[in-house]
C-alpha cells in the first residue's frame, strides 16, 4: 500500500477549484484504483492524503492528460506553493472503540 501526501499553502481558490477537486477525485477512483483520500484545511494550509494499491497505479494518475491541465492550475492560480511525498506504507495499526 502507498500514500500521497499534497502539502500546500492556498492561493486563490474560486469555485472551478473546487468543481475541479471533486473531477480529480472521482477520476482518480474511477479510472486508477485510488483507495481512499482524506483532505484538511486549517487557514491557507491544506493536506490531503490520498491511499494506493501501488506506485504504477499512482505514475499513471499523474499523467492523466486533465490531472496535468489540474497540476498547471494549480501552480498557476490556486497554491502559492506546495510539495508532494509519495511513500510505502510499512506498518498500520487500527483501534475503534466500540462502546
């Protein structure tokens, strides 16, 4: 299992960011097996975590031709900047408390 870790500082983001957030995330599950994405927003700083089979699946959701127009936006309107990790999950651990 991999995971991609999208840190940024926000820019300006209008509503065709977010109509755009939700096409890239539908797609990603649709079209390249994404597993699971989680996203949090504390002021102009933002995370989003998103969960994968493997790293080929991930290689080739960065290359979809509308996630490379989404990335250009991105740089060019919506984040004044940001950084991406992918990494291997080695260990999970799990606890829910079921009172």
């Amino acid at each position: 299992m991999y995971a991609v870790i999208f840190k940024a500082v926000a820019d300006k983001q209008d509503e065709h960011y977010s109509d755009t957030v939700a096409i890239m995330r539908d797609l990603a599950f649709k079209q390249y097996n994404c597993v699971d994405f989680y996203s949090v927003t504390e002021g102009d700083q933002e995370v989003a975590i998103s969960y994968w089979h493997s790293e080929e699946d991930i290689k080739n959701w960065h290359k979809n031709t509308k996630h490379r127009v989404a990335q250009n936006l991105g740089r060019e309107k919506w984040y004044k900047s940001y950084s991406v990790e992918v990494v291997e999950i080695i260990r999970k651990y799990h606890f829910a408390n079921n009172e």
